[in-house]
C-alpha cells in the first residue's frame, strides 16, 4: 500500500500522555526489530510534575491487569513510588444498602496512580506520576520530548506543524491529545473530535480508617448519575463521579446524598484539595485516521468509562504497527488500524447496555435489594460461579470485557439467583 516510514522519516506525536508515549515505544521498538532509524518527536508543554491541574489528566488513574501486564510485555515495570495503591475489593452502594466485592480474579492486579504529581493543595513534595514517569521511558527508548504546544496543523502534501518555533514537516503526524484540549488540525484532515460525557473530580486526605486496598462505589442515589467511586491513592482519595451534565457543585450533592454511608470516614464533609469537571470519550471519533495522520488513544476511541490508559496502549500498538508494516496512506490504516478500533466500539456498545439496564434495574428497590443479596450470597465462593460479584468488579474496574459481562447479565443462572433473591427479599418485607 505504499508510504512505509524510512530511514530518518520524521514521526511527530502531538501529547504526551499515555497514549503518545505509548504510540512512541511501540514505533521505536517496532523500528529497532527491522533496523530502521526513526526521528521521534513527542510534542508535550506539561512536564507531569506539577501538582494539581496543571500536571494532571483528570480520571481516576486505575490500571486495569490488562494494562499492567501490557505494560510489562513493552518491558516496563513501573517503580513502586508511582504505585499509588492496590485495589483489592469493592465496598458497592445502592440506595442505602452495601456489599463488599472481592477481586473476583486473585492473581490480577489493579492499581491506582496519579496521572499527575498529586492534588493542588498537597502539603510536602510532589507525588511521583504515572505519565511522567511512561513519558521518560519514551524518551529513554529514543524519543525527543519538545516542550511547545502545537498551535496549528495544516496539510502541504503533509502534515506542517506550527508551534512556537519554525515549522515542521511530518512524514506521520498522531494525534494523542485526549478530549479535554483544543485540537490543532485543519479542516482538510477532516477530523471530528469523539463524543464526550462529563465526570466530576476531587481529592480529598483519605481517612486513617479507611483500608488502603478498598474502594468506595455508589449506584444512583442522584438523578442521572452513573455511578461514583472513592478510590485510595496513598495518602488520599480520589472521588470521581460519572454524571453526565454535571455542575460545579456535584460533589457536594454527592456527599449530601451518601452522607449516612460516609459517616463512618468523616465526621463532617471533607475539604476539597483539587477539583475538575474533564471531559470522557463515550463515542469514537468519526474520522480517526487520513494519508500521513493518525488519531490513538481518547482522541480516536477508547474504552467506555473505564481502562483509557489501556485501551491508549492498544489504540497507539495497532496503528504504529500498522504505519512500520504496511504503510502510512488512509489505506493501510484502513486495513490494520481500524479493525482495532471497531472492536473497542463494539464492546463499547454491550457496556452501553450493561450501565443503562443496571440504570433501570436499581431504580427499584426490590431489584436493588436483590441484586446486593446476590453479591452477599457470592463472598467467598469460587470465581467461576460468583457471577454478580463479576459483573460488578467489571463495572467499576474495566478488568473484563463488556461482551463478556453482557454474557454474565444475561445467563440464565443470572437471573434465576436474581429471582431467588427477589422473592426472598419480598418474603421479608410481609
């Protein structure tokens, strides 16, 4: 198909977050494996290492297994001062009622970071960040990190990257600027951006009573929120809410509403130390690939709700090695790289599916009642039969497929312990 990268072919990745660093690690290792010599350059202003917005992505910041076990086969392994926490169970909420969900899979690790250096009012030195710290691998591996924001990409038989210095020629430009900023090219790459939700954010000192490995998450409880979840980061917690439409006083809504299952962490309500209302990809972008360009990461589909750095990984893996082994035109990308787009999509639409049924279904609380009466009656039981407690850990951690939980939701022996449960929950209410 024509176009491949060539010796001193200059690759410009504009973002340096997971997904460009990423895309930065597979295309050199992909080069080095066929003896080609590449010119890398990642275009990143933020250096990663400023506490609070400006250094920070805004999501909750959870490895998923996949994640960390794909970070390993690039032969990294991420210093223990990035590992933030490990998260071992799940304490779910649903109108007024709770269950504890323990990691369904025992030898599959998730863990927490920061994304940036720690929140904005950290008292003490910066916390050591996950895209700091990816980022400096990239750059170990061969990458030039140009610290300049790309103002403007337009199209002269290439991408011309326009930034605070000359301008540049790319032989392949990517793009990996995520959602939450402006992107630079020009109408003739013919490039929409992917359909976004918003998300609340804060930080607040986690509690000396609260375990290091557990997790807070909550179901309804407010008109259209999705879900929400307190998640331990060292000395911290991280509070993220899924609220499409969300407002600038969404967390404090949030602690009204859940104030009697709070009580028992905090006497009153906790000081915010970093708050932000960032922007999530629900839907792919339309167009996410062209001749000599080519969209990863948030910027071109990702998974829904959960596992971004992940599906970064996959995205930015596909399309480089789609750019080293086929070519660079529409049409290798169209061969090797969209596949892998389409699949997250896909998945996307059983999550779809999943997050509005359990919408529906928790409304009620009988089902609601029932549902954590399965989880209960699963503590302990083995993996392969703990179908609830899946699909919950699921839900909240993106450590399975959407497909595959679809399947759990809707396997007969699903729904006749859901109906157990119902009828038992009605025995008691007579």
């Amino acid at each position: 198909m024509g176009d491949r990268l060539q010796d001193g072919s200059r690759v410009c990745i504009i973002g340096g977050g997971p997904a460009g660093s990423f895309a930065a690690l597979h295309l050199l290792r992909l080069a080095r494996e066929r003896s080609l010599h590449l010119e890398v350059e990642i275009f990143e202003p933020r250096d990663g290492r400023t506490q609070g917005p400006r250094s920070c992505k805004g999501c909750a910041g959870i490895l998923s297994h996949g994640a960390v076990h794909n970070l390993a086969s690039l032969g990294l392994q991420m210093p223990p001062e990035v590992v933030q926490s490990e998260l071992r169970s799940y304490v779910v909420h649903v109108q007024n009622q709770a269950a504890t969900v323990d990691q369904p899979h025992r030898e599959r690790r998730i863990l927490s970071v920061y994304r940036g250096a720690g929140p904005r009012l950290r008292q003490g030195p910066s916390l050591a960040g996950f895209d700091a710290w990816l980022l400096d691998q990239a750059r170990a591996a061969g990458a030039r990190v140009i610290p300049t924001y790309v103002r403007r990409v337009a199209w002269d038989g290439r991408p011309i990257i326009y930034g605070d210095a000359a301008p540049i020629a790319a032989d392949l430009l990517v793009l990996a600027i995520g959602v939450n900023n402006r992107h630079p090219l020009s109408s003739k790459f013919e490039y929409t951006p992917p359909q976004t939700a918003i998300m609340a954010q804060d930080e607040i000192v986690r509690p000396a009573s609260w375990p290091d490995g557990k997790v807070a998450g909550f179901f309804g409880g407010l008109p259209g929120l999705v879900f929400g979840a307190l998640v331990p980061k060292g000395p911290y917690l991280n509070v993220s809410l899924l609220w499409p439409g969300a407002e600038a006083d969404a967390i404090v809504r949030f602690y009204t509403a859940h104030a009697q299952a709070l009580a028992r962490f905090f006497a009153e309500r906790p000081p915010s130390l970093c708050g932000c209302l960032p922007l999530i990809a629900v839907r792919p972008a339309r167009t996410c690939f062209g001749d000599r360009w080519v969209a990863v990461g948030d910027a071109a589909v990702t998974r829904l709700y959960k596992d971004g750095i992940n599906s970064a990984f996959l995205t930015a893996g596909a399309a480089m090695a789609a750019a080293v082994e086929i070519g660079t035109t529409a049409a290798a990308f169209a061969a090797a790289y969209a596949p892998a787009c389409r699949q997250l999509a896909a998945d996307n639409r059983y999550g779809e599916l999943i997050f509005r049924t359990c919408q529906l279904a928790l409304q009620s609380s009988l089902l609601a009642r029932a549902c954590i009466g399965c989880v209960r009656a699963e503590a302990g039981g083995q993996t392969a039969r703990r179908i609830f407690s899946r699909l919950v850990w699921g839900m909240l951690t993106g450590d399975e497929s959407y497909r595959d939980l679809f399947r759990l939701l809707l396997s007969p022996v699903a729904w006749s312990r859901l109906a157990g449960e119902a009828a038992r929950v009605l025995r008691e209410r007579r």
